[in-house]
C-alpha cells in the first residue's frame, strides 16, 4: 500500500495543471488512511513524504493548492513519516515527527476539522517523551538536562495551545482549561509566550462570546486579561487589555445585567484605566443606564467624553443613547454642548435635526417647530443644510406630517409639509415634489378645499406629468365633483401607465404592484360614491391584468354583481349590453380558474370556493323569474349562461348539489336549442338539434350518478330526456330513433302524456313518423281506457288525432282494414259517451260528421253497403247530441232517407244470388 502511495506522490509532484493535482490529492488522501508497512525501504519513505511536505507547502505559498488540500497533504507526508519511524528512531526523526503531527493538526484546527486534528497532536505528545527520554540518555550534567528541557517545553507549550484550540472548537471546555492551565504555568519558564497564550484566551473569549456562551466567554477573557498581567517585559499592551476588558464587560452585560452589573463596571473601568477609548466610555455609559443609575452619575460618566477627542457621529450616537433611555436632561443638555465642539464641521446640522427628532418623540412638537424654522432661515441665510442631511429632515418632516395625516388632523399634517415645500426653489421639478405637493392635495379634499386640492394637483403634474400616483389624485377630485367622464379618463391613464410599469422593473420607484393596488383602491373609492360605471372601468382593468387569483376573483365577482344589479334595474334598451359583458366576466372567471391550477399559493380549496360562487350566481339568477322574462327575447344567451354555469360547476366535488345543478343546467341548454331549432333554417336546426343531443348526453350520464344518490321516483328528469332525444332524433332523421321507441315501448309506466307529446312529436316538420305517431296514441288510448274513471275530453283529444292520422279527410279510396281499424275507434267513441255525459259535444259532433261523410264517399265509389254502414254509424252518434241534434237531425234523416232509397234503387239493378 505504501508503494502504492509513494507512486502516486512522484506523480504529483510533476503534475502541474491544478484540477489534475486536485483529483490526486484527494485520491492520496483516501489511500494514506489504509497505509501499512510493506517492506518499502524507510529511507525512500521517508524521502517521498519529506517531498510531498515541501512541495505543498510551496504550493500553497503560489496558491496552487488551497488550505484544505494542504492539510490533506500534510496528513499523507505525516503518516509515510510515521510509517517509516521504526521503534528506536534517531534524534532527528523524532523532531521530524513532532514538527510534522504538530503543524498536521494545527491545519485541521485551521480549516475547521478540529476532530481529524487530536489523533497527530497526540503523536506530537508522544513524540515529545520520546525526544525527552532520549535526550536525557544523552546529557551531561544539569546544565545539559536543563537545556534539553527548555528545549522539550517549548514544542510542548505549542501542542498543549494547540490542543486547547482544538478542545474549544469541540465544546469540551474542561480540557480546554486543563491545557491552557499547563501553559500557564510553563510562562514561568517560558515568559515570552505570555503575549500569545493571553491573546490565544482572548480569541476563545470572542469565539465563545459569539456562541452566546458567556460564562466560558468570562472565563477566558478573565484568563486573558490575567495571564497579560502577568510579565509586564511580554504583555500584550495597554490597548489589548483594555479591549479585552471591555469584551468582558460585554460579555458580562449581555450574560445577566442585573446578576453581574457590579462585575460588568468593574471590567469597564479597569478597560477605561488601562486605555481611555470611546467605546469603553460608552460601553460604561449604557451599563450605567440598564442599571438604573441616577442622573448625577449619568452626568459624571457623561463628563469624562470631554476629556477625550470625539467624532460628531459618536457624540450623536451617545446623544441617542441618553434619549432612548428618557434621560432627557442629561441628553439635552449634552446635546446642546455638542455644536461649540464642531463648529467649523459641515455636519453640524445632524445636532438640530436629532434635537428635532427627540423633541417631535417626546410631544415637544413647539420646540420642533421653532428648530425647522431656525434652518429654514438658514437655508435662505447661507447656512444650508448637506444634502445628506436635507434629505433626513424631509423624512422627518414627512413623517410628523404622516402623523397627524393619521390621526386626521389635516391642517398640522399641511403645516408640516408647508416646512418641506420651503426648501424647494420656485419652478423646480423634482418626483418627491409631486409626491409632497400629492400629499397636501389628499389634505386639502379631507378638509373640502377642493380649489387648492386642485392647485397642489396641477403642481403635482408639472413636477411628475406621467406618475400614476398624480393621475390617481386626479381621479379622487373627479369621483368627489362627481365628474364622470374624467374620472374615467383617469382611470384609462392610470391603467395604460399601470402597464408601462409593469414593463420596466423599476424597484426603487414602484412596487410591483403598485399599478393593481392602486386601481383596486380606484374601484373601491366609486363604489363608495355610488358611481357604477366608474366602478365598472376599473375593476374591467384589475380583472384582465391581476395576477394574484384572490383577487381577480374578487374583482369578477364585484363586477358580476353590479352587473346583476343593472341588469335587473334596466330598461330593454341598455339590458342587452350588460348581459353581454356579465357573460364575459363570468367567461373569463371560468378561463382563470382553469388556469388557477398552476398557481402554488391558490389552493385547491380557494378554487372550489370561487367555482361555488359563481355557479350559484349564474344559476340561480337564471332560475329567478324576474331574469327569467329578460331573457325571453333572447333565447341563446340563456343557453350560454346555462352552460357557463354547468362548466363552472365542473371544478366543484360532484356532490348530490352540484349533480342536481349540472343536471338541471343540461336540461335547459338542451331545451333551448330544441326551441330556437323550431324556428331556424335547416342547416342551422341540424347544428342546434345536434348540440341538443350533446347536452342530453352529458346529461343522461350525470343523471345515472344522481338517482345513486336518492330516491328520484317523482323527478321528470326521465321523461324530459326522452322526449329532447325523440325530438332531436327524430328532426335529424337519426337511424338510432327505432331503438330509442323499443325502450319505451317496453316501459309499464309510461304516461299518457308523454305518449301524446311523441306522438305530436312524430310528426311535426321536418319529423315524418306516422307509424309512431299511431304507435304511440294506440298506446295512450289503451291508457286512456284503462282508468277506473276515463278522463272523456283527454280520451276525446287523443281518439280525434288517433282518426285523423288513420282516416285522412278528402281520401275515398281506403283500404277495408283500415276503414275497419278505424270503425272500432268510433265504436270505442260510442262506447265512453254512453258511459259517461262528459264527453264534448264538439267532439261528438265532429265524429258524426267523419262517419257520415266516410259513408258519402263509400256510396260515391259505388259501395252501397259500406255507405248504409257509415250514414247508420253517423246516425247513431247524433242522438247523442245535446243542443246541436234539433239543428242536425231533420237534415240528417232526410239525407239519409235518399242515401237508404237510392241504395234500394242501386239494388234492383243487381239480380239477387242464387241459393
């Protein structure tokens, strides 16, 4: 294995190019972990590793290799050393080693792997007894062990440091305190590693200090502080002690204030004795705060910032503390004496305007206003403010006006922005003019002063012509005066600059939404004034250019409903168009929920709700009577709504609810086309009648689903679907029509109604079914007979179109079985009329007549008998007639006297038959 490894180093040492050198280190790094002696010859190991160590340590002083391949390189050279050692090596191998183990885990410290670094450290301890022991085998005198100790020492204050490194980037802060105890106590032997082993304490101190660890932080900055005492020759300095007490008193602070407070300015002022810094004044500053001292001692800590040259800044800074903390007295009273320090500093302004902001926060808003007007005068007196600093007294100035904007006092909110508009030059234009001069506009409406609402506008325009925020200001005066069409026109230019935003990422002047937000609050503004139609252009914009789903959706339904309102309000004239442009926002909410579904933050849930809503709406305004008659003239559109309800419906869980509304929405789409089919032209009833088909399809398909769900024996969902396919099929002359009757036929419960309507059905244009027709009256005429009670006039109706169909008027040329057929339908006539007194005059009447003139025509084609037949059939049914027989029977037995004589005459021209 260590051949192996020993190829690879050669290798790597001529490599050159860095991805190559990269792959073998790491290949070198994953073999040395299984390195075992072979029989390779110690002296080329040992020359190999001592290479490779060279060689990375060049390396990385060329940056060739970084800090983590160098470790591992180190761990390779480091373990081919200890392969190659032997159980009694010399002198110099030994030193080898230790140098080697000791640099290996300082590099694992280094990069992090604290971990990989105890193993080559305590080969570093180990080889260090060795040395030790091999040395004093070899001495001469006390004079030569002490040498050789001293010797010994330092390579083991190193480890022990190291080790202690090691041990705190663990966490095992025992051992680290047993290691930097060891060291400690060699400083007596070894004094100038006094300054590193207290700055190596005081790097613990911040490490774990960052932690948040702050009894270990306290410990060891303790320790620092401590050991940096300890020779004044090899301390650390004044500055570093004094640094490091002031991390102490932080950490104390910070640990428990009100635990450790005496501790905490204990520290501080050791720092500030060692060396008097700015932050050490006012680190002590804010412990004496937090502990609640009395202004007296604030004022002594404070005092001793005179005696030490500070920046403008940090005098501010302390300025704030005291303020922050309600010391107000002191505060002030510093803050006064601050500008006599830095009266040539162009600064200076920063010292009125944070005595303005703690004035304004503390309710001195007098005071504020005489310190605005002292820079405003010097503004104009040559004594201007730095830009930096008129900028942060516009914000002060626009907050304290925002303030009172809030709490509606809009005279003081106008007062304060009157201080900002000071400082602009006549003319000028500038955005955050047309955001202030916006701001006084929305003042002067809330105190009615539209004239000057309208003067801040106009400057507002000059300043920022195309700003979205100027022409919604605009458009607030315009909704106020009630002036429709310019609030419109605003609400148009607000929307085209809305989408110019919208095209340009602009993030420091706009929000990404700024443009929807805005007309959102457009919208709402009109629909607070009650001015629809302005309410209705904004909300058209919001809903084809929102891309949050919530409230798209809010919007559609915001416009369906003030729609839905009109449309119920309106004369006929104006209907016709809003129910056009209800369809397009209900269109269009039904586009975006089927695009909804690509959208993470609208849940399926939220869509469920929204499809609810608005199926519910269509439907059930299309239910209402009163919506109802507004579609009357205008059949197709009520189609649309129907179906646009049903496709709504689609995104909902297809409970018993949703099954009975898509159903029901089927239902009467089909029953539309089957009505404008009525009344179209051929090419346009096949499309329609075909649609009809589509719609009873889905339909039948949903209503198998629902009659699982209940009992739906009273439903007529059945019987309207059997009559919409018979019609449509029968209009389109569909093959399939003669399996569709053998069903019904075979139905025990068919109704006498419904076979009268397929009668009817069977023949109406362009359908031509006589076979049916017949079919179905035979069968409602059995029906008919069937009743305990016959029902005359239906039985009369149905036996009238029943003779009609059979016995066309104007035919004499009839066959026999018809003319039979048709004679047992009149003997069935006789039959009720005389069981019952209901039957209808007209109808017996008409019966009469059909006999008698089928008897007319049978004795014209030369059929005496079948006449005498007939005539006797008519004759029989007039003595049925009530009120009408005295108008009839003297005429009708007259006539039937000559029909009897001429057929006793036709006979005597025919020779009798023989027996």
């Amino acid at each position: 294995m260590a051949g192996a490894v020993e190829g690879l180093v050669r290798e790597l040492l001529r490599e050159e190019a860095p991805a190559r050198i990269a792959a073998l280190t790491e290949e070198l790094f994953q073999a040395a972990g299984g390195i075992s002696e072979e029989g390779e010859s110690a002296a080329e190991v040992e020359e190999v590793a001592i290479s490779l160590w060279n060689w990375a340590v060049t390396k990385h002083m060329a940056s060739v290799v970084n800090d983590e391949q160098r470790a591992k390189l180190r761990f390779v050279a480091c373990r081919l050393v200890c392969l190659c050692a032997g159980s009694d090596p010399p002198e110099g191998t030994i030193r080898r080693q230790i140098l080697m183990s000791m640099k290996t885990g300082k590099g694992w410290i280094d990069i992090g792997k604290a971990n990989l670094a105890d193993g080559f450290l305590e080969i570093a301890m180990s080889s260090i007894e060795k040395l030790y022991a091999k040395l004093l085998k070899g001495s001469d005198g006390e004079a030569d062990i002490h040498v050789h100790k001293l010797d010994v020492e330092k390579d083991l204050f190193k480890v022990l440091s190291y080790q202690a490194e090691s041990a705190v980037a663990q966490g095992d802060f025992q051992k680290a305190v047993m290691c930097v105890q060891r060291c400690k106590d060699m400083l007596i032997k070894l004094p100038k590693e006094t300054c590193y082993l207290s700055i190596l304490c005081y790097n613990f101190g911040v490490e774990t200090y960052e932690w948040r660890r702050y009894e270990q932080s306290s410990f060891w900055l303790s320790q620092s502080y401590d050991i940096g005492k300890m020779d004044v020759k090899y301390s650390v300095g004044k500055e570093m002690q004094a640094k490091v007490l002031r991390l102490l008193a932080t950490a104390y602070f910070e640990w428990d204030c009100n635990l450790y407070l005496d501790k905490a300015l204990k520290a501080i002022s050791l720092a500030n004795q060692e060396n008097l810094h700015p932050a050490g004044l006012y680190l002590k500053l804010k412990i004496l705060l937090k502990s609640g001292a009395s202004d007296e001692d604030i004022s002594s800590a404070v005092a001793e910032f005179l005696h030490y040259d500070m920046s403008l800044d940090f005098c501010l800074n302390t300025a704030k503390l005291l303020l922050e903390h309600g010391r107000e007295s002191v505060g002030f009273d510093f803050l006064k004496s601050v500008p006599e320090r830095f009266e040539s500093s162009p600064d200076l302004g920063k010292i009125t305007l944070l005595h303005i902001e703690f004035l304004l926060q503390n309710n001195r808003e007098l005071l504020a206003k005489e310190k605005v007007e002292e820079i405003i005068i010097g503004h104009y007196t040559g004594k201007q403010l730095l830009p930096e600093a008129l900028n942060r007294l516009h914000i002060i100035l626009w907050d304290r006006a925002a303030k009172h904007y809030e709490a509606k006092s809009y005279s003081e909110a106008l007062h304060w922005y009157n201080y900002s508009v000071s400082f602009y030059i006549p003319g000028q234009i500038d955005q955050n003019l047309a955001k202030l001069h916006r701001n006084m506009a929305s003042c002067y409406l809330h105190l009615k002063q539209v004239d000057k609402a309208k003067e801040a506008i106009k400057e507002a325009e000059r300043c920022d012509p195309n700003s979205i925020f100027t022409k919604f200001s605009v458009y607030k005066i315009a909704v106020m005066e009630k002036d429709t069409d310019k609030a419109v026109e605003a609400v148009i230019e607000m929307g085209n600059l809305a989408e110019k935003l919208s095209q340009h990422e602009d993030n420091l002047r706009v929000d990404e939404n700024t443009g929807t937000n805005i007309l959102s609050l457009a919208a709402q503004i009109a629909l607070e004034n009650e001015q629809q139609v302005v309410a209705i252009k904004a909300l058209e914009y919001l809903s084809e250019h929102l891309q949050d789903s919530r409230q798209l959706f809010a919007a559609l339904k915001c416009l369906v409903r003030i729609m839905l309102s009109k449309v119920m309000a309106e004369n006929e004239e104006k209907r016709d168009e809003d129910i056009n442009s209800m369809l397009t926002y209900l269109t269009l909410a039904h586009k975006k929920l089927a695009e909804s579904f690509t959208e993470e933050k609208f849940t399926g849930d939220m869509r469920i709700l929204e499809a609810h809503w608005f199926r519910k709406v269509v439907f059930i305004s299309l239910l209402a009577w009163n919506l109802a008659v507004q579609f009357r003239d205008c059949p197709e559109k009520m189609k649309d709504f129907f179906l646009l309800s049903f496709k709504l419906s689609q995104f909902c869980p297809s409970d018993k609810a949703v099954l009975i509304a898509q159903k029901t929405c089927l239902l009467m789409a089909a029953a539309v086309d089957l009505e404008m089919g009525r009344q179209a032209t051929p090419s346009e009833q096949t499309q329609l009648l075909t649609q009809a088909l589509q719609h009873i399809q889905a339909c039948k398909e949903i209503w198998k689903v629902l009659k699982l769900t209940g009992d739906f024996a009273k439903d007529p969902t059945d019987t309207l679907l059997l009559l919409y396919e018979f019609e449509a099929r029968s209009k389109l002359n569909d093959p399939t029509l003669h399996n569709l009757m053998e069903s019904v036929w075979e139905q025990p419960q068919i109704e006498v109604k419904t076979l009268e309507i397929i009668a009817s059905l069977a023949m109406e244009s362009p359908a031509r079914y006589p076979v049916l027709c017949k079919k179905a009256l035979k069968s409602a005429l059995n029906l008919h007979r069937n009743q305990t009670v016959i029902d005359a006039v239906k039985f009369s109706k149905c036996l009238n179109s029943l003779i009609n169909l059979s016995l066309p008027t104007g035919l004499a040329d009839l066959d026999a079985c018809v003319l039979q057929e048709v004679w047992g339908y009149f003997e069935d006539a006789l039959s009720v009329i005389s069981s019952t007194g209901a039957y209808p005059e007209t109808e017996i009447l008409w019966l009469m007549t059909r006999a008698w003139n089928t008897g007319v025509f049978q004795y014209t084609v030369g059929k005496y008998k079948e006449a005498e037949q007939w005539c006797a059939l008519g004759m029989r049914f007039l003595n049925h007639l009530g009120s009408l027989k005295k108008s009839y029977e003297g005429h009708m037995i007259r006539l039937y006297s000559e029909v009897l004589d001429k057929l006793d005459r036709a006979k005597g021209f025919f020779p009798n038959k023989e027996e």
